[in-house]
C-alpha cells in the first residue's frame, strides 16, 4: 500500500496558481498521460502540468514534495514498459513546451537541447551544419525521454547508445533542487559519474531537463540494402560474421518472415517473405561501395541473396520508415488485437541459439508474434498479438515472455536490451541483477527520501 498522498486541494492549488492554465484535470488528458505503447493498461494522473523552464520544474516539484505527491516525468509517451503510468497517482509533468535547442558547439560536434526537443526535431535543425544525432529508436521520441530510458535503435550498432553519447545533463532532484551533472569537456576524471546514474534512470531518480549530447558527421555516402536469406539461422550467422569480422555497418536488422509479410502489407513494397536483414553503410562512395560487397560475399556463404539497394535518400527513407512502423503494421495481422511488445539481448554468440529457441516456442503456442532485431548487438524484440478480452491468450502470451526472458538470462543476457524495466520487468530485473537491485534502492532512497519519483518503477518507492 502507497504511502504518498493523494494530490489534495492544496497541493492542486498552489499549481495553478503557479502555472494558471498550464495546469489541467481534464479527463481526457490525465488519460492520455498514463497511457503509453505498452499492453500495460493505462494508469491516470490526477492532473498534468506543462512547465516552460527547468525553474518551474523545480517548483512544481517542491510544491509536490511538501504534499507527498507523486511525480511522474512525461515525454512524448512512446515508452513500453508502463514507465508513464501514474500508478500512486499523482503530477504528471510534461516536458512537451520545453522544446528549444539552447547551443549548437559545431566546432565540439556537440549540443544541449531541452528535454522536450525531439530527434527528428534535433536533426531537422542541425541539416545544414554538417551534423547528425544518430540514436534512432524508431518512435519519434523526445531527448529527455531518450535519455531517461537508456534508448538506443536501429543505428546502435556503430554509434553507440544513449549511455554513450549524453555528455551530461540538467536534473531537478525530489527535494527540489536542480543539479548540473557535467561539463562539456569530452571526458573527466572528477567525482562519481552522475551523468550515467541518470541514464536510464526511467524518472525515479531526478526529472531531467536538459541534456548535451555528442554529434557526429554526416556521412558523405549511405547506401541502404535489404538481404532475404533460406532460413532464420543463416540471417542470424551472416549477422555474427559481420560484426566479428569488424565490418562497420551502420545498422543491421533482422526481420523474420512474418515481419517482413507485415511490413510489405503496410508500406506496399514486395519483398522476398523470408528472414530477412535490412543494411545501411555510411562513409565515402568508395567505402560504402567496398564494404556492400565484402557484407555481399559474408551473406552469400550463408545462403544470403540477392541484395536490393537503395541509395537515393527518398526510398532509403521510405524503406526505414516501414521499418520504423512495423509495430503499428503489426496490428493488421490480427485485427482486433493488442500488441505486447517485449525485449531481450544476450551476448551476441548465443543469439543464433536465442532466435532460434524463440522461434520454435512463437509455434508452439500458438500466437503470431513477429520478430525484429538490433541484431548487431544481440538485441531482438517480440510484438506478441493478443486479444485483450480472452484470457486465455493473454496467459500463453505471459507465458511466451517469461519464457523468452528466463531464455536470455540463462545465456548471460539481459531481460531488456532498450525497452527499460518500467514496472513491467521489475521482477526479472530483481533476477537478473540480485546484489545490484539493493543498491540501486538504496541510492534511490538516498535521492528521493519519500519515494515521490515515479514510484512503482525499476526499484520499490517505498521510503
């Protein structure tokens, strides 16, 4: 049972008169802040609040301090794991109108944006600079989000994850206070890494307000190719060759067979229905020219062929947003359905071994459940479709992501490899992580002694 308390007249009063019309309970709002992508169902603030500087940030959560009022950080609300829902109640505070690009270092390659700021935002920014922020999850997800769950995505394979390109960040803690985790310098040796600790904090920790983040050149060539192969297991070894080879594409992802069937029936391409890999190389023409070829011949030895290739940006585009929006095309194949999504990674030399044990398990139960990888770092990703009014299917399709987890466990992998633990995986992590959750809680009681950040979340909230 939850200690905090219900945000009462008080608390709810001196929010409007600090924001005015910035703060609402409206039902049809509460609703939607506690409802993200997720089969979790959905779980309404009492209210939400649009703060427009890190110092109203500050203030809305002294406010909610002195009542024991839950908070619970809002992006764009593309989170999987129930990580938005208000599951004490409590302030939803969304970061939406905090939305500007404070500083642009293109001599430093880097920048610091608000939380609200979001990816295509960012990029569509930096176009004529030369410069990119490559983390690409798929959804067009807000910076500060990105960076309260740790994202990564399709492009992680060559540049990394969040975790490797924040810099630092702008946080206001529990009581209050805002804190700078950070200078611009590209690396340091002073004190405790907090920037990290707020990394995929999920908002349990902090609000984060503004990030710096690490830029990268654009690159002067891209080539996009999509490689059907005979069967899962040869997609999966050439995947393995590649990166033990040290071969640098930028993404590769795999997409089994149903997948693809979904993708080409939403985005109207008519691909080879086969296990299936989809390639970008960036570099210089004579790079991206070299490294095609010498993928060409990996996958070939593995059954792998032919390549089409898309160099023109218009149907390279058009063939990563297909890929981008195989969760929503997903829901065609079953109508009627929900999607539960969920994740695993494991070291990539159990992969072939994990993809393959899952497919077998997809069969026997009986679901439709397609399969999508960032198969480059040994992450991959179920969308299982279920009918939310059966239960029976619901309890195969519980059944199939325990089993999936405790899958990737047992091959030293982890329950999620960039959903985050949210409240959906709070017990696996628990597995996973034995001796490490308790510290992870005892930090969180040291920052956050009511347990008022998003509580319910990755570790107990419980003061």
């Amino acid at each position: 049972m939850s200690v905090l308390s219900d945000p009462g007249t008080e608390c709810l009063a001196e929010l409007a008169a600090l924001l005015g019309g910035r703060m609402t309970q409206n039902a049809a709002i509460r609703e939607r802040h506690g409802t993200d992508e997720s089969f979790h169902p959905t779980a309404a603030p009492d209210a939400v609040v649009f703060p427009r500087t890190t110092e109203e940030v500050a203030e809305i959560v002294r406010i909610c301090a002195r009542h024991g009022t839950p908070v619970i950080p809002y992006g764009t609300g593309t989170s999987l794991e129930g990580h938005i829902a208000a599951l004490r109640g409590g302030i939803s505070i969304d970061l939406g109108q905090m939305d500007r690009i404070l500083r642009v270092g293109a001599e430093d390659m880097d920048c610091t944006v608000e939380a609200g700021v979001t990816r295509k935002q960012l990029n569509a920014y930096l176009r004529d600079t030369g410069l990119f922020f490559p983390i690409d999850p798929g959804a067009d997800a807000s910076l500060g989000g990105m960076t309260a769950t740790r994202a990564s995505g399709t492009n992680a394979v060559r540049y990394g994850t969040m975790r490797e390109n924040v810099l630092g960040v702008t946080a206001v803690l529990a009581s209050g206070k805002i804190v700078h985790t950070a200078r611009r310098a590209r690396k340091s040796s002073a004190g405790y890494d907090l920037t990290r600790l707020f990394v995929g904090s999920e908002g349990t920790l902090g609000v984060i307000t503004e990030v710096t983040l690490r830029l990268y050149p654009q690159p002067e060539a891209v080539a996009a190719g999509v490689c059907p192969f005979q069967d899962m297991e040869g997609a999966v070894n050439a995947v393995i060759t590649t990166i033990q080879m040290g071969l640098p594409v930028a993404r590769i992802e795999l997409l089994d067979e149903v997948q693809l069937a979904s993708v080409n029936r939403y985005a109207g391409f008519d691909y080879k229905v086969a296990p299936t890999l989809f390639l970008e190389f960036h570099g210089t023409d004579a790079w991206v020219k070299e490294q095609s070829e010498r993928f060409g011949e990996i996958a070939r030895d593995f059954g792998g062929g032919p390549f089409r290739w898309a160099t023109e940006q218009e149907e390279r585009s058009a063939l990563w947003d297909a890929r981008h929006k195989a969760w929503y095309a997903n829901q065609a194949l079953k109508p009627g359905s929900r999607g539960w999504a969920t994740d695993v990674c494991v070291p990539i030399s159990r992969l072939a071994e994990c993809i393959l044990e899952t497919k077998l398990d997809i069969e026997e139960s009986g679901l439709v459940a397609p399969l999508v990888g960032h198969v480059g770092d040994g992450n991959f990703h179920l969308s299982i479709l279920v009918n939310p009014d059966d239960p029976e299917e619901l309890e195969r399709a519980e059944a199939l992501n325990d089993r999936l987890v405790r899958r990737a466990l047992a091959m030293d992998g982890t329950c999620t490899g960039e959903h985050g633990v949210g409240y959906g995986k709070m017990g696996y992590l628990r597995e996973e992580l034995p001796d490490a959750v308790p510290v992870m809680a005892a930090i969180k009681r040291a920052l956050d002694p009511q347990g008022i950040m998003n509580p319910g979340k990755i570790v107990p909230s419980e003061p």
